[in-house]
C-alpha cells in the first residue's frame, strides 16, 4: 500500500511540474535577456613531472622541480612531419624533427561570458567574450625543444626514431712527415650526450595580459530570423 501512494504523489508532482510549462513563440523569446558567465582556469604539461602529480595546482617557483624534463625514452618526445612528402633521390623520406619537446603552460584565471556588440549593419549582435586580467598572467615554463633536425629514412630505421648523440667525432693531427692522422675525439661537454641537431628553443617566463577579447560572426545580420 505504500509502494502505490509513493509512486502517485511522484507522478502527481510529475503532472504539476508539467502543468508550469508554458509555450514561448518566437516574439515572446527574442523579448528574454539574461547574463551570465564562468571563470576558468587552463593548465598544459608536456613531457614533465608536473603532467604526472595531479596534486599540484600551481606551477610557482618554488615547485621548479615539477616542470624539468622527464621522458623515458627521448624517441616518445619527438614531433615530426616531412613537408610534401620530401624524399632524396633515392625515394627515402625526409623529415623535419623537432626532439625532446617538453613544457607546461597555466593560466590561473580567465573568463567566458556573452557580450552584445553592434555589427556592420549597425544591429546589436550576440557575441562570446573572453576576458584576461594583468594579475593572472600566463606562466609559460621550460617550454620549447632541445634540438631540431632533418633525419632520412634507411632500410631499417625511420628517420623520425633514430637516436643520435653527440659523443665523439673524427680529427686528425699532421705527423712529422705532413701525413694526417686520423683519431676519435670526444665533443665538448656543452654538447656531450644531446641529441644531434641544429638549434632549439626554450620559453620561460610569464606572459601578462588584460583585456577583452569578443568572438562574433560577421555576416550575421542580427535579425530575429539569421542564425549567428
């Protein structure tokens, strides 16, 4: 008996929740206003410690050990692409590769809200804004990579996996008789043990902004009929 007076109150309250419902047409709808927004915050770690603590929530100077580099294997680190499918002239593939990629970005507040603005047509316009403050600047840290590079297939190895470090290269010293002898000789230490490449690059700092930023679609005439 209990069961069936709980179930009727549900569908009676069911029934007078509907009952509240009224249908808008389409003048009664353009007639609604209203605001609102929501305040957002955005972290992206890459190749650091940081990215595997989750219960870290700031990126500040004093957790500097979080956001150094830590990959396992430098291969898994890597972006390549070979722009228009370059090749040599054997048919080996080429690629651009940019090793050792790593960085973490956040910004600890930003806003989404709706905005009006006047169009081209000189109608007011619904528009999303993004909003940015001076005090919440974005902390960019140890973002870039160590080296970039132009590697080529071979018959075993992609051009995009291999694993070449600076350790040692070839020289030679002229003997008495003017004759060059040839031996290893190890690299400098600034170079010793990094992958082989031709520059890199390396961000870290805080980028500060202020200001409003409103995304809108400009052929949208702002009538009750045009989708915006």
């Amino acid at each position: 008996m209990l069961n069936k007076i709980s179930i009727s109150v549900v569908l009676f309250m069911a029934c007078a929740a509907h009952a509240e419902l009224v249908g808008l047409d389409n003048g009664a709808m353009l007639d609604v206003t209203g605001q609102g927004g929501a305040d957002l915050s955005w972290t992206l770690s890459l190749n650091h410690r940081y990215a595997n603590d989750l219960s870290i929530k700031n990126i500040s100077d004093q957790q500097g050990v979080y956001y150094s580099y830590d990959c396992l294997s430098d291969v898994q680190c890597r972006f390549a692409f070979s722009p228009n499918n370059h090749a040599d002239a054997a048919g080996n593939q080429r690629w651009l590769v940019f090793k050792q990629i790593q960085g973490t970005i956040q910004i600890d507040k930003f806003s989404l809200a709706g905005s009006t603005i006047i169009n081209k047509d000189m109608m007011p316009q619904t528009a999303m804004k993004l909003s940015f403050f001076d005090d919440k600047p974005l902390k960019i840290r140890n973002l870039g990579f160590s080296s970039l590079s132009v590697e080529t297939d071979d018959a075993t190895t992609k051009g995009y996996l291999k694993d070449i470090k600076y350790n040692q290269y070839s020289a030679y010293t002229l003997d008495a008789q003017g004759t060059k002898v040839y031996s290893n000789v190890d690299v400098p230490t600034f170079d010793k043990g990094a992958e082989k490449g031709f520059m890199g690059l390396n961000v870290h700092g805080n980028l500060h902004m202020s200001g409003d930023l409103k995304i809108f679609s400009y052929n949208c005439s702002g009538a009750a009929t045009s989708r915006c």
